[in-house]
C-alpha cells in the first residue's frame, strides 16, 4: 500500500494555491542562520541505538571497556561532540532508539536526544528503521520527537498530501544577519524518512523513499530555487543542499576504494530496489551531499554526477560496531564567500571530516564536499 | 530542470478536494468496455517513424523490397493488423513520426494514425524521442494527437499540477454491458511520458519518468483500487492494469535467454539513471505488464516482481530494422470470467502474441501473462 488516501474520495485532485500561512512564515525571523564569522556547522550523530540508559549494554567494545560501558556511553559522546565542536545545529540521522530494547519509546528518545536538548542548540532528527520498534509507531515516533525541546523537525509537509513516511521536512539556513543575504536561505536542508522495511509482496530487505516524497522534494527544491534566484539579490543558480535521511541509496555502491574517503568495511544496505531518489536530486540539481547512517562499519564520503554521498559511521554504543575501531560523527562546514564591502555573501564552500570517540576526539578524513569555484559537473557558479 | 512551475508562487501547496466534474465522469458511459464474448483486444503499434509517406524510404529492408518500399508499407500493415485482429483499441507507444524526416509534423501524424483515425476504432498514443523532431514540439505534437478523431488520447491530468511531460493520462476499460461490471472498470490502462533525451547536466542518454509522473500513477492506482474494491460488488484487490509508454525501463536488463519469450537482438536502450518507474508499480501492485517500444529488433516479455516487461518489436518502415527479420505488433488480449448466472465477471487472464508483417501475419510467441488463478508472487485473486 503506497499511501494513505482519505477513504471517501473517488478521485483526489490537486489543486495549486498560495497558503496565505506558508507565505507569511518567510517574514518571521530565519530560524537557522549563518553565523556572524561566516560559517554554519552540523553535527550528524547516526544510529545512537538507544535503549534504557545505564542498563543497556554495549555491543562490540573490546574487553576492557565492556563492564562499564552503556548507552550512558553514547550520550557522554554526545556531550564531548558539542562541547568540542560548538555546532549550529544538530542532525540525528534515524535509529536514533533500538526499539526492542526500549522499554519506553517516549523515555528512550527523551534520553538520546538529552544532551542536544540540554545543549539549547537546534536539532532535528529522522527516522531510522529501529525507531519504531518499542512503545511507539513510525508516526508516533516522529510526533513525539517534534514535541521535543528546541527541535526543528516536523512529522510532514502540508504541500504534499498523501506523503508517504513521517518526518519528510526542510529548513532554510539564512545568511548572515545584517548582510545581504539575511532573509535569504544560503543553504537548504532536506530530511526524509527512508522507511524501514519492504512492505511489498516478492521484495524484501529495506524501506525506500517513495514518489510521494520526492515529489515533495522536487517541488520544496524548485520553490526554493526560484526564491533564491529571485529580486532582491537574484542568484544565477540554486542555493547549496544537504540531505539527510538514514537508509543509503543503491547508489552509495557505486564506489570502489579508488573513489571515496573513508571506509567500508561491510556491504552496502540500500533496499532491493531503486526508486530513484538520487535520480530525482540529479534533477533537481541543488543537493551537493548526502548524509545516511544505517551501516555502522561504513563511513566513507564519494561523488556520483556530482552529489556526495556519505556515511557517518556508527555512532552508538549499543549498536554493532567493532572492537577497537572507535565510534564515530560527522561534522559538516558550509562557509560563505567575504564580500568587497566587508561582508558575507553565499555559501563558498562546504567541507566535512569526522571525529573518533577517543581520548582526543581526534579528526580524520576531512574533505571539501563543494565548493563554489569547483570546475566539473554543473558546479561552476563563478 | 524537473518540472514547470508557475512563476509567481512562493510556495506551491497541493490540495485534496473532490472535483465534481471529475465524479460526474463515473456516470459517464464508459468509452472502454469489453465486448459481449468477454473480450478486450489492444493492438500495440510500436515506432512507426513515419515520415512524408510515399516519398519517405524504408529502411533495412532486403534488397528485392527497396525499390518500392516507402512508408505506405507502414500504413498498409496497420490496415492488414486491423484487418486482421479486429481490436477494440489500438495504442501507439512513441515514435509514431521520424520527425527529421517529416515535412510537417501535423500531417505526418495524421497520415500516421490514418488507417486507426479510418477504422473507427478507439486508439491511443504516447510520444517516443522523435515525435518532436519535426515542426512541433512535444506539447505541439501530443496536442495535436489529442485533436484528432477517435482518440481517447490525453496531454495531462488535471490531478497532479506540475507534472513532467505531454501524455500522462489513464483509461478505464469497464465491463460487459449489461453484466454486474458493467459500471466498474475491470482492465486499468496507463499511458506515460517516458521523455526523450536527459536534460540533466553529467547524465547523458535518454529520458525518464519523472517522480510527478510517479506520483500521479500511483493516486491514481489507489483510487482505481478504491473504487474497484467498494460497492457495488466490492472486489478483494485492485483490477488488473496494463502501462504503456515508449522508453524501456532499466529493469529490462534483467533478464537473459533463460527468463524471456522472444528475442533480444540489440542492448536495451534505457535511460542511464533509473528514476524508479519500476519500484512504484510494484508498489502499487495492480499492473501486470509494461509495453514499450524504442529498441526494434528486441521483442521480449519477461517477467520480474509480478510485472511482464514486454516489447512490441519495430513495426515502421522507416525505421532501423534487420533486413529479413519482418516488422511485427504486439497483440494483448484480456478475457473476463464466466459467471455462474451466465454473465460475464472480471478479467480471468491476460494473453498476448505478435504478428509478422508477413504473407499470413504469421502469429508468434503466444503467452499467458496474468492469471488470475496463477500461483506465485502476489497474483493470487482466487
């Protein structure tokens, strides 16, 4: 069953209208924005596998540090992220709780996003193919998450109705205050629940991101698209975007060790089939990266027809990891070009590296993902 | 750039509403309807490339043939099909017209879909890659189509707005007169766009069916299935459906000698991303076969995931072929059960065959390809 279409409408016409509501949310104040030194940082924390909390056992530690070690393990990661990279906002990309060892969803999710609430940083969060499984449905899941303190995440659009999933959502990053990009998005982030698992008769294995959602996609994409190349200021193309959902596309095993950053270290777990969202980035051509988690032992970064597609590596400390390879986060940098008059301008650059749960939360694999001046593909804003 | 959207909207925001024009049409005779003996026969043209008529030369055709050969011989094996099956519809899945070769595109359709315009039968059409290479565009050309007599073409919905393309539409085939379906449509047919050549910057080759066009396919499976599994005589699951459209689907690649009816004679000329197509009528469940044209010397069905793919095999004149290998069509037939009462039910099975262009229209590769009693995958109706 694709969808969810109200039961009493023979044929279910969509109709195109200004939403008064929608419109007057682009004169209230951008709720993510560029900060005053130019830069705007993400942390992306994958695949937590929350449980219980101090009773929880890890997975995969070595020897030494099993009596000790639980879910109290990943949120003292959390903590040491923030504190030592200072992010402007915060992605949980999905598995955020491993549902069968929850007793309490609603407590479970409460404690995993506790040091990000705590933070008074902005977070959001989608849904992995875990989060489901305790007290809580998909849907409820992602209604309790968006009651959360100081998150950005939403259950669904209202363009686009019926959507498949819950947590399909976008946010614009606006530039600098003061500058002249301030009521402008600089950088766009799209979110999108990617299912759990096939619910279709003859195909097995994980869910996917339906035609419903990259409808939505395409449609958010032009729209914003079209506002960024618009009065005042007109750009000459789209603003940058990162996507963030949690199962990776077919796509992500494309790559050999010749042309990524990074590692894999088990195979590629992208559902059976391809239901054409990379194609339908490709398209809409704004989206320079992609960021999953799903798959703990992978966490490299390559380029396909000019998107990143990248892991995170895993996260959580009761989640299969390996012993001795230490858990992982990623930290993604957008960084706007310095005007002529002294001021900011749109976004230059976007690198990423990751940080190691070690004694000095060491960094590596650090990469540029875009940049403005980037000559191949459709790239060349100059 | 993915889809055409009005210029002056911020945001686009969709609507669910009845339309009543649209719930009227229900108590609208039905155009399509199978025939006293439980019969529903498509006759499926496939690359006619028609170009100026008698002045227009074939194409690998042997050498005793060039002389007098021209696209007359396309239109008189249309004649010699209709003659010959007798259909109830006909449809033409794309590169109707060779547009470099024809003149006028207008009268170049015309003399096209003259002999089906003649036989007052009900037909049907979608745009292959070189309908528009001629005097009008794509909009032009499949505009055009829908002026003309005896076609139940379409150029869009009115459902999904934006949507990809020129020919996205879908038609109901109702039941028996006079029998218990006689108001519900028992046979579901799709036609889509399937593109002509990439537009995307990095991606190269053919077109592809967009995620509107996605998006639009699958409400409309599920309010056929809706309304077919409502009263009166509410059904257990949706009606059988039949996709027409003139690009293969990447998923053609699939198979080998091993697990097809024809033959394979040249690569399979789909475009280079796979937008999904495939995935979202396996979603969706209810249609059994895809037909397509574009590659002429490849005539294969096989089936995957419960889908038939099936090709037609080049049927024009003026179009690449293999000399000796005749042009061929492809045949579908649905046949309803016989009630108990004497009357006629719903679609019991669906066979298809090709036709040579020979002295006897030598049929081949006749197959079954839904059951409704047929075990396996998820087609168990019983």
């Amino acid at each position: 069953m694709p969808m969810a279409v109200p039961s009493t409408l023979y044929l279910v016409v969509l109709f195109l209208v200004i939403l008064p509501a929608a419109k007057s949310q682009r004169n209230q104040p951008m709720r993510l924005r560029f900060g005053k030194k130019g830069e705007f940082k993400i942390l992306q924390v994958a695949d937590m596998h929350y449980g219980d909390g101090k009773a929880t056992p890890c997975e995969d530690v070595l020897p030494s540090q099993l009596a000790s070690c639980s879910d109290l393990n990943t949120t003292a990661f959390v903590r040491r992220m923030i504190l030592a990279e200072k992010p402007d906002f915060i992605v949980f990309t999905g598995d955020n709780i491993f549902g069968f060892d929850a007793t309490d969803a609603a407590k479970s999710l409460e404690a995993a996003f506790g040091p990000a609430i705590a933070s008074n940083i902005p977070w959001a969060a989608v849904l992995g193919n875990h989060d489901q499984e305790s007290t809580l449905s998909r849907e409820g899941v992602m209604k309790h998450i968006v009651g959360l303190k100081n998150t950005l995440s939403r259950v669904n659009p209202s363009e686009v109705n019926p959507i498949d999933g819950f947590g399909n959502y976008n946010l614009e990053v606006g530039g600098v205050q003061g500058s002249a990009f301030q009521n402008k998005s600089v950088l766009n982030l799209y979110f999108l629940d990617s299912g759990d698992y096939s619910t279709v008769p003859g195909i097995f294995g994980y869910g996917w991101i339906k035609a419903s959602q990259q409808f939505w996609f395409q449609l958010t994409s032009a729209n914003l698209k079209r506002a960024y190349m618009s009065k005042p200021l007109p750009q000459k193309s789209a603003a940058p975007g990162l996507a963030y959902f949690h199962i990776p596309l077919p796509e992500f095993s494309r790559f050999d060790a010749s042309n990524y950053t990074g590692v894999r270290q088990e195979g590629i777990s992208s559902p059976t089939v391809n239901s054409g969202f990379f194609t339908s980035m490709v398209e809409s051509g704004d989206v320079k990266a992609v960021f999953t988690g799903h798959d703990h032992l992978n966490d490299f970064c390559g380029a396909l027809n000019g998107i990143n597609l990248c892991y995170a590596g895993g996260f959580g400390y009761h989640a299969y990891g390996k012993a001795g390879w230490p858990r992982r986060a990623r930290v993604v940098v957008a960084n706007l070009e310095a005007t002529s008059n002294g001021n900011w301008g749109t976004v230059k650059s976007i690198r990423t590296w990751k940080r190691l749960d070690d004694e000095h939360l060491t960094a590596i694999d650090a990469q540029v993902l875009w940049s403005k001046t980037s000559v191949g593909g459709h790239d060349i804003n100059v």
